[in-house]
C-alpha cells in the first residue's frame, strides 16, 4: 500500500511538473528609455557697424549703433550693457537709453532687459536713435586741449545672466546682474 501511495503520489508530481512547465505566462518588458541631460548655455554679442572713431563737431549728432544680442540656442536671459564714460564725456557728449533698457537698481550705467525664447536673436539698440549727440556749448578752444590720451570715451560691454532661479520664480535685473560674469 505504501508503494501504491507513493507511486500515485511520484505520478502526480511528475504530471504537476509536466502542466506547470508548458503553461506560458504573460510578460512583457518595456523599450529602454535613456535620460541625457545636456550642459546649457547663453551666448551673447555686441556689434557695432558704425566703427569705433568719430570726429566731434559741436552741436552735431554722431551715428552709433552699438547693439546687444543673444545668440540662438541659449537659454532665456536678462541681457545687460554697461556704458564706462571718460572723465570728461559729459563736458562734450551726451546720449539717451535706446528703448526697453531698465536701469539696474544700485547700479550706475547699468541697464538690463529681459530676453525670452521668443526674442533669443534679436539684435538689440543700447543708444537711442542710434546716436550720440557732441553738446552745442563745445567750444574749438575745448577741443583744442584735448590729446589722443584724454579724449572723450564711451566704453559698453554686454552681460547675460539667466532668467529663472527656479522653475517658478525668476531673479530680478538686480539679482541677475550680481550673478553675471565681471572679470
């Protein structure tokens, strides 16, 4: 009798063996999905088509068309230009902010603008009209005491410094701007 149960009991375990083997599962894997995170970057330039020296004559406006861009491919931004004068541009020149250029709180001849996706490659006016005007009070004898060393000068320099500090929160101009590189 114990062979019997134990005959039965092998049989069962060899058919259990048998079914379980040839039952198929249902399964299924996924295509394989590879994340790749890209460095970003904001690429800007100045141009200046006009030149770069002018002979002033009292009273006359002198065509200037420093403009600032940002580049395609680079991320949204606030665009800024900084203008250095010489000691003496004011006695002799005088130009005004091309529109859309806010000055940067705390800042002295700093101006920023924010530049969005939509506006990357847009060139940019830093001077109103494209132009610097030589004051009409210039006088030859002013003139006259100037020297290669000490003629009037107006320096721009273009920054950039990302738009967004988080997904929801953008810095401000003032912010960007001590972020920007300097050096």
């Amino acid at each position: 009798m114990k062979k019997k149960v134990l005959s039965i009991v092998a049989v069962v375990l060899v058919l259990c063996c048998a079914i379980g083997g040839t039952l198929a599962w249902l399964t299924a894997k996924s295509e394989v999905v590879t994340n790749t995170f890209a460095p970003s970057n904001i690429k800007i330039e100045l141009k200046e088509n006009t030149g770069t020296q002018y002979k002033m004559v009292p009273g006359q406006t002198i065509a200037k068309d420093p403009a600032a861009k940002v580049l395609a491919g680079s991320e949204e931004c606030w665009l800024f230009v900084k203008l250095e004068k010489s000691a003496n541009f004011d006695t002799f020149m005088t130009y005004e902010m091309a529109n859309g250029w806010e000055p940067v709180a705390e800042e002295t001849n700093v101006y920023a603008r924010r530049v969005t996706t939509a506006e990357i490659g847009t060139a940019y006016s830093v001077l109103l009209n494209d132009q610097v005007t030589v004051k009409g009070t210039v006088t030859e004898a002013m003139m006259e005491g100037l020297t290669t060393a000490n003629y009037p000068t107006l320096t721009i320099t273009a920054y950039a410094s990302q738009l967004h500090s988080s997904n929801n929160t953008d810095f401000t101009a003032k912010q960007a701007w001590d972020n920007a590189p300097k050096g």
